[in-house]
C-alpha cells in the first residue's frame, strides 16, 4: 500500500477542493492539472513517439487503432525511451498476430498482469470482431455526439483485465489524435483506482455523481479540459509524476499553471 504524503493543515480553503486544507496539497493538485492539460496538448499538436503514427491520417484508421490500444495497455516508460518495449513487441492488425508479451516492461498505468498472458489482447480482438471492424465499434452510430461514442465505447470496451485508466486513456488518446470523434463527458469515477481515490480526497465527498459534478466544476473554474482531470488526479494521488510518453521531454512551460493556481486560491 502506497502512503501519500499529505500538506499540514495551514487553513487552505478553496470551494472547488473541500477536501484540502493544506495550500501545498492544492499547490501539487495544480501542478499535475497543469502537467495533464500540456500532454493533452501535446498529443494533439505534436505528438511524441508512437503517438504519431496514430495522428498519422495517411495510415489506416484499423492499424492506428490496434497501435494506440497497445500503447494503452502496456503504458509508455518512465525513461529517454518511453516507447521501446511498445515497439519491441508490437504487431500489426492485419497479421492477425498477437504481441508476445513474455518478460514485456511496462509503464505506470498498464492493464498488462503476466498471470492473465494474452487473454485481454484476445477479449480485444473479440470485441472488434463483433462489429466487424474497430472503426465500427469505436464509432457506433455515426449520428453520436463525441461525449456519448466516448461513454458508449468506454462501456462496451469493459474486457477482462483493461481496467479504468487504460480504457479512459485509450479513448482520450484515439480522440486527441484525430483518430475518432471522441471527448469524455464525465470522469467515469468508481471502483479502488487512484483517479477515484484522489477525487474523493480532494472533493471530500465519495458519491460518484457529486464527484462527477465537482469535477466538472473544477475543470471549468481552471479553464481545462475534463480529460485533464484524469491524469492529474492519478498523478496528484499517486504522489508520482507519470508522463505517459513524455518522460523524454524537458520540464514544460506550464501555461496554465498561473490561472489553476488563481481559480483555485492560490
């Protein structure tokens, strides 16, 4: 069990984190909303690594899919090479072949157990197989708004062992990239994960709607994305910064640090 180091209470207040009472908790907080929303960015003006070849329209939609799934689900390093186990064990959609995933590295957020072998990489193909395509089942119904493909995608991809934070990821990623119409309408919040746990510290509350409306809440007071969101509490809670593919980059210029910092009293 990790223990996460918590601020003395100094009388910190913000109505957007009733949780706090410690400015260096909602000093950290900021910090990693500011972080989620540079990747988020990142992703969609200049995407590093394998990222893309998943922007790349030039390619086929099946294997870029396939590609950000397995990104997803084995999760970049923490190191110069973020993506080298990714494309060491990688295959092709077409070849119908799986990854050979025998003593693969994987980063701080993968869905990958060893014990479970390949069966989530075949729920996967599975599913995409019902609907004749992955572009089919990501896209469903053409008529969707982007926030219910999301909703309705992050439900039906509810395979054996991809939990929480790699199905949320994959589908921010997919949409970020250009991939497929896809925005998170809400945090999909529940169960043991760090995004959850660290909503329920900093909003002081545990029922899933109301932390889904004071996500909500915060996001708009700090003028960020919803998405940003999820990577920032996983980090904030975990007291660890995870980069998701950007371990190589220099400290980024936090431009939206100042105005989270204002919105949330700092």
């Amino acid at each position: 069990m990790r223990r996460v180091a918590r601020g003395a209470d100094d009388g910190y207040h913000s109505p957007l984190l009733i949780g706090l009472k410690s400015s260096a908790d909602a000093g950290r907080l900021a910090e990693e909303l500011a972080f989620a929303e540079f990747r988020l960015r990142r992703l969609e003006h200049d995407p590093p690594g394998l990222y893309a070849e998943v922007a790349d329209a030039g390619a086929g939609v099946e294997e870029r899919s396939w590609l950000a799934f397995l990104i997803a689900y084995l999760c970049p390093l923490e190191e110069d090479d973020p993506f080298r186990e990714i494309e060491r064990v990688r295959t092709t959609w077409a070849s119908g072949e799986l990854p050979d995933l025998d003593g693969v590295q994987t980063g701080p957020r993968s869905a990958h157990d060893p014990a479970r072998g390949a069966r989530t990489l075949e729920a996967y193909r599975a599913w995409a197989a019902r609907s004749g395509s992955q572009a089919a089942a990501f896209t469903g119904d053409e008529s969707w708004p982007p926030e219910r493909r999301f909703a309705r995608a992050y439900e039906r991809l509810a395979l054996p062992g991809l939990h929480r934070d790699a199905r949320f990821d994959l589908l921010v990623t997919l949409g970020r990239l250009g991939a497929y119409d896809l925005q998170a309408g809400s945090l999909v919040l529940g169960g043991e994960n760090d995004v959850t746990v660290g909503a329920k510290r900093a909003f002081g509350i545990g029922d899933p709607l109301l932390l889904e409306r004071r996500g909500g809440d915060l996001a708009q007071a700090c003028a960020l994305p919803l998405e940003a969101l999820d990577l920032g509490l996983h980090n904030w809670q975990r007291g660890e910064r995870a980069t998701l593919g950007l371990a190589a980059d220099p400290d980024p210029e936090l431009d939206a640090l100042a105005s989270i910092q204002a919105a949330l009293n700092l």
